[in-house]
C-alpha cells in the first residue's frame, strides 16, 4: 500500500517528510517539483506538496458585462496571469497519485488549507475527497507531525471546505460583478474604460473608514480652557490639573484662576491604591498584528507573513487563529527547558521552571481549529532568522513567558490639593512588583511619575496658577492596526483575510498613509456613489449575515448551495438596482476620476486601480514614448518587487532608449529592458518574481508582455 500525504508548500513538505520518515527521506523530482519517499511502520509514503491554491473560479465561458454567475474550478494559472508555475506542481500530483492507494490532506487546517487539499484531490489527482484522510496539527514540530499522523481524522473537515468553497464563490459573485459594474457605469459617463472594484468585504471596510473621513473633514473645533497649578516640594517643581479637566467658558476660567489664587493652598487628601496588572492572555492573530504594529510599525500583512515563515519554520504555532487558549496537552515545561538555552530568556525561563505548577494566563476567544499562539521550543539556528522574524519570534516568546508569571503590582498615589475652596489632582503612579513586566516589559508602556510623600493638612507652595486655552481635536485616523481591530468587532471579514482587504483599499488608490490611514478623493467617491444609489453594496450588517452564515456551514448547521444561492438571488436584486442607477453613479464617479481630479486619478493609477488611460494621457503618453515630453513626470506601470518604490519608464540619457527602472533608485537597482516601439499601458498584472505585465499598443494591434525578458511566456505574448 502506498499512501499519498499533500502539502500545502513545498517546505512543509520536507518538514512532514523529515518528521515521519524513519530514516532519511529520498527526495524525487517531476519536471521542476520535489516530492519525498520514505517508509514508515512498512509502508510506503509519498510527500508531495501544493503551492498554495492550485485552482481558482473563473467563468465557464469568457464574456463581459454583468451579472455572471456560471463559473468552474479551473487551475490557478489558467485563471490568472503570473501563475504559469502552478502547471508544474499539478502534473507532479497527478503523476504520484497514480501510484498511492490512500489520501491524506495535510494541508493547514482552516478553510482555505480545507479547499487547497478538496481542490487537489478532486481535479489534480482525480480522487473523491472523502475517500482522503486528514493529518490535523497546529506546529510543525516533529512532535506534533508524528502525533497528528498516528490520530489521523478519518475525513476531510467537510464543514470547513464547504464554508471556504462558499466563501470562495461568494467573494468571486460579488467581487467580480461589482467591480464589472462600477467599470461599465464610468464607461457609460465617460466613453472611457477605467477598472475600479468593490467587493463582499472591501466595499463595507471602506465604507467605514470613509465615515471616519467625513467625521475629521466636518469636525468643528470647540475651545476649551484647563487650569494648571505648579507648585515645589523638596526642590522639585510637579503640576496639579484642576478637578474639572475642561472648562468651556472663558470668564469661569478666569474667575476660577482669580479665586486659587488668593490661597491658602494645602494637601486636602492624600490616597494610596495599589493595582494588581495580570499578564497579558495568549496572542490570537488580531492581537500579534496589532502588537506588532506598536512595536515596530509592521502592516497587518507583513506580520502575517513573517508569522507564516516562523510556523514554516517550526518556531511557532500556526498563526491564523482566534483562539487565546493554550492546548491542555502542551508541554510548558519541555519548551520552558528549550527557550533557557536562550540567553536572552534564559533568567525568566529558569525562574518558570523552579515553580512546581505551570499554570497560563488564558483570555475568553477560542477556536476549534487551532489554538493560541505559542513558542513549539524548536530553536532557531544563529543567523536563521531575518531581523523582521527575530523581532516577531522574540515578541511570541516573552509574551508566552510572560503568560506563567506574576502579577505586576502598580501603585497609584492621587493627592487632592485645597487652594481657596478649588480643588486640585496631583497624580503619580510608580511599579512597585515588576511581575511579568520583566520580561514583557519592553513592549507595555507604563508611566513612572513617583511623587514625594505628602501628608494631609500641609501646606502647599504654589509657584504658579495659570489658563491653557485649547481645541477640541477630530477623531483620530484609523492605522492599519485599528483596522483590523475594528473589522474583527463588525464581524466582517476572516482572520486570514482581513490583511489582505486592507492591502487591496491600497492597492486599489482608495486609502493611502501608512500609518494614519486617509481616504482619497477615489474611495470617497466610490463610498458616495454606492452608499446613495445603492446602500446594500456598502453594508456592513449584510456582510456580517453571510459571514455568520459561513460559520453556520464549517459547524453543519447550513448547506453549503442554500447559502450561495441565497447570496446570488441577493446580488441579482442589488445589480437590477445598479443597473437602472448605472448611469446616476457613474457620473458621480466621474467627479472624481475624470479630468476635473486630476491628483486623484494619478493616485488611482499609481496604485493600479485605473487600468486604462484617458484620451488626453494617452497623447500625452504617445508624445513621451515620441520623445516630446521625455524627463517629465514618467509613466508608472507597477510596484517595485524588491522595495515599496514605483516601477516607472525611464529614458537612457545616452542612447534615448526607454526601460524600466525603480523610483527609489539609486537605492533599489531593479531595471527591466522594454521594446522601443508600440505605446505602453499598464495592467494591474504581475508575472515573474512581481515583474509587472504591460500592454504594448502598436500598428492597430495590441498584446500583453511580462517586461522581465527571461519569462518562459515572453516570446509568446510578443507574438
């Protein structure tokens, strides 16, 4: 009997293989794809991995306009530009699953891990699904791995395949048809094509963050005055706030200042509080990510990936989660007993292992799927780990040590200040018990203002009473972070997708600011246009019913095809309404994305979100690729792979040649060469390695081209 293990990625492929193999795994190739063999207990098993999703939705017959909704499984590269490498890791499964009697997906265990491993045994290795088995872990330790293959689920988790295939389906309907819409209404206003999108997911956090927009932009500010009293002790000078922190009238302001003065002023009351601060509860993803962004400024989706790469690594455990429980099983004292070889955590970890019960802080969240973030105790090598990646795992480490420590122990000191019958609040606060502020310290801010002793009914000396006038501020702007946090409280969104939807308002030209995020003309206009003519796109409580109902097929409490076709007849009734608004809406987009907005058009090009050039661009670019206008504002065509700078046409001073260079440079050396003729147009489109894909429009004919020269696909779409 032969037995067929599917991974999600190449890498933990090997780590599954290396974890299950007796001896040394032997490490086979089919074209460019490395699979593994080993025995184990006498029988016969084949690793071989995915790469991601192997297979996406597309239209069974290619047509334009909306609505459609007669969509199929198709492989991924077929789907999508830039993909081609998937051709080979789909030959490869289906080569070895002709020789295995048995399935087990292995894949991460969530929905899109479940429909990665439906999707490759259905149309790559033609296997029903529920004839393959499941290895279920949440680290790739070899611990974990052995366990997981000697407890292997006898199926499938069916209800998180059917909920992630729905998710899928749904996300493409909406997706899709909306942003068909949204194009087909400027086109209707304009007569010209500019691609802008809107989705399930993407149009309700927009719309959000453009509420926020329009309560900065409308925000009136409203004066105020706060009354101060400096006064020495033992040499030293402290300020006290009068009781009432805002005082909206001038005249009482200064007839309150008037008043304290006269004195006498003294210690009225003197209170002394001492406050037990528990340890933080274990890190769920929302919490790692928002954590992450405080400490070291990392987007959402940086810190999702690196979090990925330490899992990859065997360092962590799985990152996608909700949960802020440990697994009861888990041996903290084994992996306390690995982290001391640390030396940066050697004292604390030591200090946990001299306790003779190691009992963690937990929060309330849980998820069935997999647990709280934690450190596996596998160490990485010196010199593994990239700085971003250190910082990630030393941040899961103390934060996992910081669960088994004590309280930190705070004392609050408040001393009530008599001057004349007006009050005063001097305030101090000072740690007295480090606790697990030792170790998770350098991530929590807490101010230190320790103050002298004061005893009630002593004198006070008053240096200075005195008025600051100030404003009223807006409501703060939403970071990254915040976003994330808010989406988890709406209930829109997934774990593992909300990163992305917020990289998607970037790379759409709706938001830009990295780390106070601003809506631009584009998003406001788009959220304006919807949320007036048709409201339900841009709801909130409609995404949260379907993403309740997706939770509701994962726990087999609704049918996968109810709920698509409840979400179709929807999206059928919202586009009738889009449709007889249509023209409505796109000239209200227009506002913005026509010529009358010209800052904001290049923003939406700049980020990818118009695709196509107007008519006064367009000769404006044909008189640069002419020469005309060469050295002014350049032409971008994508986003640099190597660093965050543009990829932008350049000219050589010398020869007068055009190619591709990057903003940043000299800093980032990225060039491609270009072909010398035709009119450039950028896509929106990546090939290899983030190489962008343009469009050369030459001699009443037109093609597609990755401008990276060594694509396998260069030559055939030059034809």
């Amino acid at each position: 009997m032969v037995t067929l293990i599917i991974a999600e990625k190449p890498n933990v492929a090997r780590k599954i293989a290396y974890a299950l193999a007796e001896g040394k795994p032997v490490r086979k190739t089919i074209g460019k794809v490395g699979y593994y063999e080993f025995t184990r207990d006498g029988k016969k098993i084949i690793v071989a991995p995915a790469v991601g999703h192997l297979f996406s939705l597309a239209p069974k017959v290619k047509t334009y306009g909306y609505p459609i909704f007669d969509i199929e499984w198709v492989p991924v590269y077929v789907a999508e530009k830039g993909k081609s490498y998937a051709k080979d890791y789909i030959k490869a499964l289906a080569a070895v699953a002709k020789q295995a009697d048995e399935f087990v997906v292995a894949c991460d265990y969530d929905t899109e891990g479940e429909v990665i491993g439906y999707t490759a045994l259905k149309y790559a290795c033609g296997v029903d699904p529920s004839k393959a088995k499941r290895m279920k872990f949440s680290a790739l330790t070899k611990k974990d791995l052995l366990k997981a293959w000697y407890n292997l689920e006898p199926t499938i988790n069916f209800g998180m395949a059917d909920a992630g295939i729905a998710r899928h389906v749904l996300d493409w309907y909406w997706g899709v048809n909306l942003s068909r819409a949204l194009t087909s209404a400027i086109k209707r206003a304009s007569g010209k094509w500019q691609v802008l999108s809107t989705g399930r997911v993407q149009g309700p956090t927009l719309k959000f963050l453009v509420d926020r927009e329009k309560e900065i932009q409308n925000f009136k500010p409203t004066p105020y005055w706060v009354i101060k009293m400096l006064l020495e002790k033992n040499g030293e000078q402290y300020t006290a706030v009068y009781e009432k922190e805002r005082i909206l009238d001038e005249d009482e302001a200064k007839r309150i200042v008037e008043e304290a003065k006269k004195g006498p002023a003294f210690v009225e009351k003197v209170e002394v509080k001492q406050q037990k601060r528990n340890p933080p509860v274990p890190f769920d993803l929302g919490t790692l990510q928002r954590e992450a962004y405080s400490a070291f400024g990392y987007s959402p989706k940086k810190t999702l990936e690196i979090a990925q790469k330490l899992y990859e690594k065997g360092l962590q455990s799985y990152p996608r989660t909700s949960s802020q429980k440990l697994p009861k099983n888990l041996n903290f004292r084994s992996i306390l007993q690995n982290l001391a070889k640390l030396p940066e955590y050697k004292p604390f970890a030591h200090e946990l292992l001299g306790k003779e019960r190691l009992k963690p802080v937990e929060g309330k969240k849980d998820d069935p799927a997999h647990p709280a973030i934690y450190p596996t105790g596998e160490l990485p090598k010196p010199g593994d780990l990239t700085k971003d990646e250190q910082n990630i795992y030393d941040l899961v480490v103390r934060r996992f040590l910081a669960l088994f420590m004590e309280p930190a122990v705070r004392e609050i000191m408040k001393v009530v200040i008599d001057s004349n019958s007006h009050r005063f609040i001097l305030g101090g606060a000072r740690t007295v018990k480090d606790g697990w502020l030792k170790v998770y310290g350098k991530y929590v801010k807490f101010d230190e203002v320790i103050l002298p002793a004061f005893k009630e009914g002593e004198p006070v000396r008053v240096i200075q009473i005195k008025r600051e006038k100030k404003k009223t501020k807006p409501p703060a702007r939403y970071s990254p972070a915040a976003v994330i946090k808010r989406m988890e409280d709406l209930g829109i969104g997934t774990k593992a997708t909300r990163a992305q939807i917020l990289e998607t308002l970037y790379s759409r030209g709706y938001i830009e600011g990295k780390r106070k995020i601003k809506v631009t003309p584009l998003g406001m206009r788009v959220v304006e246009a919807l949320e007036k003519n048709v409201p339900d796109i841009v709801s909130v409580e409609l995404t949260k019913a379907f993403e309740e109902k997706m939770e509701e097929i994962m726990a087999g409490k609704a049918d996968r095809e109810s709920v698509i076709e409840e979400s179709k007849n929807q999206l059928i009734k919202i586009l009738q309404v889009f449709k007889e608004k249509e023209l409505d809406i796109g000239k209200m987009l227009m506002e913005t994305t026509g010529t009358g907005a010209t800052t904001s058009k290049k923003a939406a090009r700049k980020a990818g979100a118009v695709k196509e050039l107007s008519e006064e661009e367009e000769k404006a670019v044909k008189k640069a690729v002419d020469g005309g206008e060469r050295g002014k504002e350049p032409l971008v065509i994508g986003r640099c792979p190597k660093c965050d700078g543009d990829l932008v046409v350049r000219y050589n001073r010398k020869t007068g040649k055009r190619f591709v260079g990057c903003s940043n440079w000299p800093k980032c050396n990225v060039t491609y060469p270009l072909l010398q003729r035709g009119e450039i147009i950028p896509t929106n489109k990546t090939c290899c390695g983030g190489a962008p894909v343009v469009k050369i429009r030459e001699k009443g004919r037109e093609y597609e081209i990755c401008v990276d020269m060594n694509c396998r696909d260069w030559k055939k779409g030059k034809k």
